[in-house]
C-alpha cells in the first residue's frame, strides 16, 4: 500500500523504529529494553518529567517482576531500597490472622512506589542509555497503523507545529485515557468490562503504621486496608459508595471507621495523623482483545485495566513490557517475529488469570459489608479455610504472588 504522511505541510517527518506513546512504567521499560538493543525508538509523553516522577501510585512489585527488571538491567536502586514483604494480615471477628507466604512459597513482595520506579527507568533511558525522550507533546495522533508504514504525529510544545515520526512499529503504552487503544480496529476488537459497583478512598497518611506487614479488614461496615509506606507514612483504603466525594470524608469520620473496621481485640491501635492525600478509585476492570493490530501493539493499562484489589496493575504492565521490548528487539534486529505473533495470547493468559483472582478477591473483602446475609456468611467461610486448610493457603499463595508455572 502507498503510503502518503498525513501532514503534508509540517515539518520533515522524521524516522524511528519504533515509537512508543507513554512513560509510564510499561514505556519506559519498553524503551530500555530497546535502548540495550541498540534499537532506535522515541518515547513520546503529554506530562512533564517532574510531574510522571511525582505521579501519586502503589508500588507492590511482584518477585518475579524484580527478576525480570534485574536481568535487564533496571532494578539496582529497588533491590537496594525496596521493602520486603513476607506476610500479609486479615482481620475479621474482631481477631488478627496473620498469613506467611514467604514461609509457605519462599517468595516475597517488594514494595516500591511507582513513582520512584518511573524516576529510575527515565534515568536509565534518557540520562545513562542516552534514550530520545519528548515530554510535553499534545495532540498525539496515530496513522497508518494496519500497513507496514506507521506514523505517529503531535504537536511540538515549544514551536506549536505538527511533527510526524514514521516507524515500524508503535508501542501503545499510554494508560486508560491514552490514545492509542482507539487506534484499534473496532471491529476487530472487543472490550471486556466489570464494574465493582463500589469505591475506595484511597488515603495517604502522615502517621506510622500500626504493623510492618499489609492488613486488610473485612468488616460487616466495609473493607479497610492498610499498606506501609515507611517508618511514618502509611496508605490507607476505605470502601466507600461509588462516585461518593472525597469531602465526604473528613479527618474524623476517616479514623473513626479505619479504627472500626480494623479492629482486633489482639492487635495494637492505630496511630492516627494528618492526611496528605484523599481519593476516590472507582473499582471496575477492562481487558482489550487482541492486544495488538498490524503494526501497533498495546501494553499497561492501554490494554487492560486491574483494579487495585490484588495490586496486579504494575506487575502486568511490566509483564507485558518484558515481552513486547524483548519480541520488538527480536524482529528488529535478528528478523525473529515469532514474539510479536504471539504477543497478545501470551499477554492475556497471565491478564486473564489475574482479573480473576482480583474478581475473586473482590468477594472477600466486600462481602461482609454487602448488606447480604448470605454474601457475608460464604465471604467468612473462604477465610476461615484459608487458615484451617494447607491447600487453600497455597492455592491462595500461589496467585496472591503470581508465581504460577504455567498461565
């Protein structure tokens, strides 16, 4: 097919293997991987530097993850300053349940802010591996994507004028309200959702946490949890109605119900200080089938969303980073295209499998506050088995770190 640029009057397009749209984690890892493969790309991102290296998001980064980022040269400053986690903690009828995965799997988490991951990967790309990096740019246009003469094009945010950047390829690493997942054929494409019909505020508090291990709440008033953030900041979520306003829930009303509902007659109380952030998550999940369409190929949550109920969102974001950078290099330099061909089924194995441990998780920490007798008594009976029963806890292990052999 001929190709002709879409601007005809901008500038003198310029020319990239690969261009990919967004620098956040699945990006940037995308562009590194590439970056060591001595790849030309550019990464082309709306915010500014300072603003993605101060984005407020979680960090739980799944072992097998840091593996990954270790092997490719992206993981020093995490390994060195990561929190380990070993146990997580339920608390339901009043009493503290304390679950050992490390003792029962050898596995850990780590705990990394996204935003020092995202500071990290854009040292890497753009200040060690001299990486192009754009930030800043609008208008972020697609063209051409189903022949083997893409275009990306935007506005320069110094001179106003349109610039165009043909490629080969074109990674879609642009988030939920990216660009780039409408570039996909329509009609070729299907969207999967589930909304949870609930929300989570999520706060971040000035006040050190009341255990050094993740705690989550089932309680007949909502679900609570608590996630250490350090020696004195600690993330904190509350369910709470659907679209209800943060303003709705000032400093007493927060501590009166985090106190409520992670409560434990053998547990200390908590340390209580001022809040520092208050947000609504809507809780709901998208999966986009194939995740790709002749040249463009999706990755993060472009392609599929996770609500933060089994904090998997980073970890498949990086997930899909491995194997798009890794099958892009591959056909770039060694003209081996079997990665790409295989990229979406590859992907949506491990999405797929992890929406529905978020969907299962779902249940038990909602269920008590459902208002329904029934959910609550089924909700109280998967947690008891998950401490009376070993292959239920390891069941439970198993997915809880996503260490499955085989997806």
């Amino acid at each position: 097919m001929t190709h002709t640029s879409p601007h005809p009057d901008s500038p003198s397009p310029q020319r990239r293997s690969v261009v990919v749209v967004g620098a956040g984690p699945a990006g940037l890892t995308v562009g590194n991987i590439l970056r060591a493969a001595s790849v030309d790309c550019v990464i082309l991102e709306t915010e500014t530097r300072r603003f993605i290296e101060q984005r407020p998001r979680a960090g739980f980064v799944e072992e097998w993850a840091v593996r990954g980022l270790e092997q490719r040269g992206l993981a020093k400053n995490l390994t060195e300053r990561a929190l380990r986690h070993s146990a997580c903690e339920f608390r339901f009828e009043d009493r503290s349940h304390h679950f050992d995965y490390a003792e029962l799997t050898g596995h850990q988490h780590f705990v990394y802010p996204q935003p020092m991951l995202v500071t990290d990967l854009v040292r890497e790309y753009a200040d060690v591996r001299g990486g192009d990096i754009r930030f800043g740019v609008r208008d972020i246009r697609l063209h051409d994507t189903e022949t083997d003469r893409p275009s990306v094009s935007y506005l320069c945010p110094e001179t106003g004028e349109r610039q165009v950047l043909h490629c080969d390829f074109v990674a879609g690493c642009d988030g939920a309200r990216g660009v780039t997942r409408s570039a996909l054929p329509p009609e070729r494409t299907r969207l999967a959702r589930h909304d949870y019909g609930i929300g989570w505020l999520a706060l971040l508090a000035e006040a050190p946490p009341s255990s050094d291990r993740v705690l989550f709440g089932v309680h007949p008033r909502g679900f609570a949890g608590q996630m250490p953030r350090g020696p004195e900041v600690t993330r904190y979520y509350l369910q709470i109605p659907a679209g209800d306003d943060p303003e709705n829930w000032p400093h007493e009303r927060v501590w009166a119900e985090l106190r409520q509902r992670l409560a434990a007659a053998d547990a200390p109380p908590l340390a209580e200080g001022r809040l520092l952030e208050k947000r609504v998550l809507d809780m709901h999940d998208y999966v986009v089938e194939p995740m790709a369409s002749g040249r463009l190929f999706l990755a993060g949550d472009a392609a599929h969303l996770t609500a933060p109920i089994a904090a998997k969102g980073m970890n498949l974001a990086l997930h899909d980073a491995f194997l798009l950078g890794d099958a892009l290099a591959a056909r770039l330099t060694e003209d081996d295209g079997a990665g790409l061909e295989d990229y979406s089924r590859a992907c949506l194995r491990r999405v797929w499998d992890y929406q529905e441990f978020s969907q299962w998780l779902s249940d038990v920490y909602h269920g008590a506050g459902s208002g329904d007798p029934y959910r609550a008594g089924t909700t109280l009976a998967r947690l008891r088995r998950l401490f009376t029963s070993p292959a239920a806890a390891a069941s439970f292990a198993e997915q809880y770190l996503g260490t499955a052999a085989r997806f």
